[in-house]
C-alpha cells in the first residue's frame, strides 16, 4: 500500500471531485507547486493509487433511464469455480458494476437498460439461461440519488 501523505491526500481529494483541473489550478487548491504536483500524480499513477481518469456520463440522456440490482446464487455443486457462472455476463454492456457478497446470494449486478421491457429481456437472455445459476432476484431503482461519489482519502 502507497504511503499517503497530506498533500497527496489533497491532491486526490481534488481531483476526485475535478479531475479537468489544470496542474495550476490543483497546485493553488493544494498549495504545493505545479511541478510538485505533476511529480506527485506520476507517482500516483505509477503505484497504482490513480487506477486511470475516466468520463462520467448521463445515462439519462443516453436513454438508459432504468436502473436494476440483480442478486444471483450460483449452485456450488456444479460449479468448479462459481465466478465462472457470471464471467459471461461481466462482458455485456448492460452490466456496470459486479461484487462477489455475503448473505444469502454470492453476486449482486448493477444493470443500466432503456425500459423494463429492456431488463426483463436481460434477465431472460443473458441471466436465466446460464447454467448453474440457482436462484434471481431483482430490484429496480425507484431514484438514484448518488452515483460514484469521491473515496474518502486520509493521510
């Protein structure tokens, strides 16, 4: 693990929250130089601390405007390796984000579809018909009402 000290912190807070800012304007919110800057986000990125920089954007406006938690439990018995079960679905663009849980199911997906009609045709094409899944369960998002916010960084 990377050691953080407070203006790296401050770096990441920063740049979480904007990651556009110019090294000018980053150096002023965190009171080290440009160049100071620019050596510590190389550092970040090289140790792996900065994953990538990305683009967020409205799923509404690209009519993806249903958003479903599907819970899956995967029968154990036939399965060697129960991630196996749901490596097909990890490469569909339906899927945003995939965690292996505890509790009574053993993975949860969050699914962006057009409509209902969209989802309800996922589930029957894509998740239903793998094997060795033992039961589905789903929930639909009444309102989303923070998506991706910033980790909480400390020094």
């Amino acid at each position: 693990m990377e050691n953080l000290d407070r203006f790296d912190c401050r770096i990441l807070h920063a740049l979480q929250r904007d990651a556009r800012l110019t090294l000018a304007a980053l150096a002023e919110a965190v009171n080290l130089s440009p160049s100071q800057c620019s050596r510590r986000i190389a550092r970040l990125e090289e140790s792996g601390v900065i994953r990538g920089h990305g683009l967020r954007l409205d799923p509404e406006a690209l009519g993806l405007k249903v958003t479903a938690f599907i819970f899956l439990s995967v029968d154990k018995g036939r399965m060697a390796c129960p991630r196996e079960a749901v490596a097909e679905l990890l490469t569909r663009d339906e899927v945003i984000d995939c965690h292996a849980i505890t509790g009574n199911h053993d993975f949860i997906l969050k699914v962006m579809v057009e409509d209902l009609a969209d989802l309800s045709n996922f589930l029957s094409t894509a998740v239903t018909s793998l094997p060795g899944i033992r039961d589905i369960a789903t929930q639909v998002a009444m309102n989303t009402l923070k998506v991706g916010g910033p980790l909480k960084v400390m020094a």
